[in-house]
C-alpha cells in the first residue's frame, strides 16, 4: 500500500510541475493548494530534496522547484524514494539476500511476474502524464 508520504510526494511534484514559471514556489503556497499541511509538507520535501528530485532556497523568493522537465521523472522514482523498495515479498528487494529456497519455491514466479507488473505500471508513468 501506498502510504500518505508517498501520495503526498506525488501531489507535490505535480503542482510544482503544473506552477513553473522559472523560480521557485514557497512551500506555504503548494500546501495551501494541495491542503497539506505545511509541517507534514517540510518532511516530504527534505526528502525529495536529499533523493536530488527537486531543490530548495530558503530566504526571501525561497521554495522548490523540480531539478528537471516533469517528463523526465517517473511516477515509480518517486514513488521509490518516499516508500521504500516496492517488491511485494522481501526476497525480491533490491538489498535481500539471496534465498536459500529460491531455486524449490513454487510461488516466486508469482511473485516475480507480479512485480514486473507493478514496476513497469510506475515506471512508465511520468509526472508529465498526471
């Protein structure tokens, strides 16, 4: 499941996407849009500041603004970067170790091909297309 983090995350990248005009946008102008609030807002983008998705400036004209075109981003990075590794079973994460019953387990195929399913749905969505 995807949490509030990573919907949040998203609705973010959107409206910074859907409001640049070339300068950065203050973080109190998307929360109000989006009806986040702010102080949840300032945790996801520290994140997606630190995962190099968007940059800040703080100070006067201060913001975000997304570091490339909305169509260079995909849905799945994002989504990512906020939730973790997206693998339905921990024997598929990127980081597990290799399972010593991989080779007899009559599931992992299910698993593997419900993966590929999910990855490939997010990572061929980009944030232009929402």
């Amino acid at each position: 499941m995807i949490s509030t983090k990573g919907r949040y995350a998203l609705r973010v990248m959107i409206d910074l996407a859907e409001h640049d005009n070339g300068s950065y946008i203050p973080l109190k102008e998307i929360a109000e849009r989006q009806e986040i609030s702010k102080k949840y807002l300032e945790i996801i983008v520290k994140d997606l500041v630190q995962g190099k998705l968007i940059k800040g400036s703080s100070g006067r004209g201060g913001g975000y603004m997304l570091c490339r075109k909305p169509e260079e981003y995909s849905v799945g990075e994002i989504i990512e970067l906020m939730e973790g590794s997206l693998a339905s079973v921990a024997c598929l994460a990127g980081n597990a170790e290799a399972c010593p019953r991989a080779s007899s387990c009559r599931t992992l195929p299910l698993w593997s091909e419900y993966d590929k399913v999910v990855h490939d749905f997010f990572y061929q969505k980009k944030l232009s297309d929402l």
